[in-house]
C-alpha cells in the first residue's frame, strides 16, 4: 500500500525529513486511517510512527558552550563602517572651519584628536564643544 501521502503529513507536522519517518510494519493500517496532523502526533505517541535519530554532527551537543546574553557578538563590519563615515564627515567639517577662519590651527588639531578618540558622536558635539571653548 502506499503511504506516501502520510509521510508528507507526517513530514510537516513532526518537522523532520522523510529519512527519518519509520512506518511500522504491523500498523500500517491504523496509519492509513490517519488524516490530520492530530492523528499523526497520537501515532507517535503511541509507537505507531518512529522518529529515527539524525545523523552527523548537528546532533552532538557542544561542550558545555552556550550563546547567553554575555556572548553575543556585534556585526564588527557594520560598527567600523560607521565610525569611518563619521570621522570623515567630522573632519571635513572641522577642516571646513579652518578654511573659512572660525578656528585656528592648534584647535583643529586638537579637535582631530578628539575625533580620533571618539570623544563626539556628532557634529552638533563638536559645535557644543567650540561655543563652549568660545565662551
């Protein structure tokens, strides 16, 4: 008889792969009769329907290592690129100041350096930062 059509309900209600799906032999019959998702978890409950163990390394567990809060790792790329964009857009801001004569040399280097160590996270610090200087 073919069963082929329970395999795919049983595929999708157990979420695992036809490989895995083992029929018994002796109840093949009370799996016929099976047509929704219900009557399938109750054959497996009752040992009708078997669920093979999967193969490789997938179902060896790590050792001990979990992925908790404290282990999350940042998308390095997506920080570093942020940070060239706006050391670039500070610096051109501040040599934009130089040029018109708002500030002189000595304080745009010190504000290159401020830049550098991440002191400003945007341009409207950097223009806090000179009222404050001015005043």
């Amino acid at each position: 008889m073919n069963l082929g059509k329970k395999k795919k309900l049983a595929m999708r209600t157990l979420h695992v792969g036809s490989s895995r799906i083992v029929f018994l032999e002796s109840r093949l019959d009370e799996i016929k009769e099976a047509i929704t998702k219900q009557d399938i978890n109750d054959l497996v409950k009752n040992g009708a329907i078997i669920i093979k163990e999967g193969k490789g390394r997938r179902k060896v567990q790590k050792n001990g290592k979990s992925r908790n809060m404290g282990n999350v790792r940042k998308k390095k790329r997506n920080r570093k690129r942020n940070y060239i964009i706006l050391t670039r857009n500070l610096r051109n801001y501040s040599r934009s100041l130089k040029a018109e004569g708002k500030i002189t040399k000595e304080k745009l280097s010190e504000i290159m350096r401020k830049i550098r160590n991440k002191d400003f996270k945007n341009k409207s610090q950097v223009k806090e930062y000179l009222a404050g200087v001015k005043k």
